[in-house]
C-alpha cells in the first residue's frame, strides 16, 4: 500500500472504514492485554526457580570470608557476590558495593545523598540554588521520577543512534555548574534498544565538568540482555575509560540481577571509584548493619560464576527473540510503507520503541485501551511526562504469552492507523 500522505481523502476513508470495521470486532472480544510493563514473563522467572533449591535447612551457610551469611556484617556483601556483579559489570571486584534487591533504590538514596550532604565534601544540592540533570530523551520514566521528586531541573537531550547528542551534552556539562548528573542507560536503553557507541563514551569519559559534583548515573541495567548470540551489542567500560581520562570518580555505575533472576528480589550494586566509594560508605554505615547476603549467597550458588550467567541469559533470550520479532515483524508488514511511524530493531534489552506522527501517541494509546490493550502511557518516556512531539510510545513485549502478543500487535498497528488517518485528514 501507498505512504497514507500520498492518497487522496477518498481513500483514506474507505481505508478507515474497513480499519473500523476490524476495530470494533476485535474490541467486541473485551480482551485484556498489557504491553506496559517491562517485565519478565512466568517462563522466564521459572527459569531461575532453582535458586530456590540452592539453600536449605542443612546448607552451609557461610561465604568464603568464612562469615555466617544469618548473621549481620559484611557491608560491602559477600566476596563471593561482590566477583560475580562486577563480572557482569565488567569491573574489578573491589570497585563494587553489594546493596539489597533494587538498583533504581541505588540511585534514589545517591541522588538522596547527594542532596542531604553533597559529593565527596561538595555544598549539598539543597543548598544550592539550582541542580539540573541531563535526561536523555526517550528515556527511562523512574529515572526523571527520582530527579522529579528531589526538585532538580531536567533537560532533555535528544538521542541519536549513537546516544546522547554528545555535542549537548559537552556544552552543558562542560559550561553549566548548576549541571550535576545525567541519566544514561547506554547498553539497550529503555526505550530504544540503543548502544552508545565508542565515540560516544569516549566522549563521556573526556568531559570537563564545570561542577566538581558532576557524575555520570551509568544505569548498565541491560548489559547481558542480548536477543541474539551472533548479533550482541559491544559498550565500552566507563569506568576504565574515565580513569585513563583523568577523571576516576565522574561516574556511578549500577546493575542489578532483576531480569536475570527476579524482579524485586535479586542483588542490585553499584561500581565507582575508591573515592567514590568511600564517601557512599559513610552512608551506608549509617543506614544498614548490611544487606541481606542469604539472597546474596543464593544467586551465587545458583549461577556459581559469569559464565552460568551468560549461560542462563541465553535462555532468557530463547523467550524473548520470538516476542520482539512476532511485534516487530506484524510492524514491518502493517506499518512498513504507511509512512506514520517509525522504529528501531533492538539487539536486547526490554522494549522497542515506536515514534508515530507527531501529536500521535496520545491517542493511539487511548484508542489501544478502547480494544483492551494497555500500554505505557504516551508521555511516560519524557521528563514530566511531557513528550513535546506527543510522539514516542514504548512498546514492551515480554510478558504477555507469544498468542497475547499476536493480537496485541495487530490492536496497536490499527490504532496507529486509525489515529494517524485522522491526524491526515485534520
Ligand atoms: N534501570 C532501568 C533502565 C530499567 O529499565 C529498570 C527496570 O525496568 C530498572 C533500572 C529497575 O531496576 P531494579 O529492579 O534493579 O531496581
């Protein structure tokens, strides 16, 4: 079929009187779908159900620094979990604190922190008269929620395939003192699937802040979620690069086991600099006598080491390939030559992000919830849930059964159509 821009009003409302007729059937089957959330599918937590097995009544409880795993102490979390997150992070060992179940709680209590009592013997932000964070757009909505809650000013910068507009992101950082962070999800980004490429990081790791408080939030969140074996994603490890750079403590990086093992009950961590580090641990001696190191001591004895990890991340991505491909295929047949919308085939991570018409994505999603489809709100993958094009809608396939996913997808590829023709005809 012809780009809809190119046919006449005639044609466009015959086409919308069939997409209709389509509509109502499906609507008329009151389903109830959701394409909201990025979570794990049942089959993907069973995989992990193992873990349930690891410890019991008769294990041995205690971790190699032959400290009782029931008991408290160790703040740091267990030696043996501390090699296995910063495996997966790609960093050494002592560079990386073990926290509880959450990384996106990580990065609450170090913006908290930095607010309260400030970076490294900085003014507190709350002292200050104006703290701004670069948010890269589309983004991740908790992300622009945290900085949201603690008044700091968002600045969206726009992404390129290559990440961050990196010339923006120079100018501000390097020129603007009231600049403190940037939230990056640089390996698969939510919502986009993006890597950011060697430039870019090198470019990350040459800033020159003009706030000495300025630090990178390094959300590696995806870092071992690939779809595909022979087609993965390559990041370059910041913290390495922002050493060789000179600037050793411009980063926080954070990870967590959620969607490697359970969502709100795996090990998240956060990496930095010793410095860094140190000045994270004045808080966390006051805040916790330790995290919970059995859950710690569990994952451990379940993947044992990296390699079981990659292992089981390959079983992950045996469920997911067929969802994002099942979503992505009915895209190209359906929207493929239409000309109203676009979107990027991702390599990993949780979503696939689609860009309608501007002034669009509002609409498709309510007309989506009309058929009993739920999806992320329009919006949501903007600071304040302000999309100014009213365009990005993120679309997150792993939890709904590959049957849900069918229907679903052909839900919102009408919902596009339908929003899109009026938009046209307007
Ligand atoms: N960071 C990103 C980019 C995410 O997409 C998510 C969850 O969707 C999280 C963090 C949440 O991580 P956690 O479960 O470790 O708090």
């Amino acid at each position: 079929m012809a780009a809809y821009k190119d046919l006449s009003k005639e044609e466009l409302l015959k086409e919308k009187k069939v997409l209709t007729k389509k509509f109502d059937q499906i609507k008329a089957q009151n389903l109830h779908l959701d394409m909201s959330r990025g979570k794990p599918s049942a089959a993907q937590l069973d995989l992990a159900m193992g873990m349930m097995d690891v410890l019991n009544s008769t294990s041995n409880l205690k971790c190699k620094a032959g400290v009782d795993c029931r008991n408290y102490g160790v703040l740091d979390g267990i030696p043996e979990a501390q090699e296995l997150l910063a495996d997966m992070t790609e960093v050494p060992a002592n560079q990386i604190i073990i926290y509880g179940n959450s990384s996106l709680n990580i990065m609450f209590d170090t913006v908290a922190r930095s607010m309260t009592h400030g970076v490294m013997g900085s003014t507190p932000w709350c002292k200050l008269d104006k703290v701004k964070f670069l948010c890269p757009v589309p983004g991740y909505d908790r992300h622009f929620a945290i900085t949201e809650y603690f008044g700091i000013e968002m600045v969206n910068i726009p992404m390129t395939p290559d990440g961050p507009d990196m010339d923006m992101v120079e100018e501000y950082v390097n020129n603007d003192e009231s600049v403190k962070g940037i939230w990056c999800v640089p390996k698969y980004s939510n919502p986009q699937g993006i890597t950011y490429s060697d430039e870019t990081v090198r470019r990350f790791a040459r800033l020159k802040p003009a706030a000495e408080d300025f630090r990178i939030y390094w959300d590696n969140a995806y870092g071992i979620h690939h779809l595909y074996e022979d087609k993965q994603d390559h990041l370059i490890e910041i913290l390495m690069e922002c050493k060789k750079e000179g600037n050793p403590d411009m980063v926080y990086k954070f990870c967590s086991t959620s969607k490697v093992s359970f969502p709100g009950s795996g090990v998240a961590a956060i990496a930095a600099s010793p410095a860094n580090l140190e000045d994270i641990r004045k808080q966390m001696r006051i805040q916790t006598i330790g995290h919970d190191k059995l859950n710690q001591l569990r994952h451990v004895r379940f993947f044992k080491d990296i390699h079981g990890m990659v292992s089981h991340m390959k079983k992950h991505a045996e469920i997911m390939r067929p969802k994002f491909e099942a979503v992505l295929n009915v895209l190209d047949k359906e929207l493929g030559d239409l000309e109203i919308g676009s979107w990027i085939r991702p390599r990993g991570g949780y979503f696939i992000s689609f860009d309608a018409l501007p002034g669009c994505a509002k609409a498709i999603v309510a007309k989506a919830k009309e058929a009993g489809l739920v999806m992320t709100e329009a919006g949501a993958t903007y600071p304040y849930g302000k999309d100014p094009q009213d365009s990005n809608i993120r679309i997150a396939p792993s939890y709904p059964t590959p049957e849900e996913l069918a229907i679903a997808s052909e839900i919102f590829v009408l919902s596009v159509k339908l929003v899109s023709i009026d938009k046209i005809l307007e």
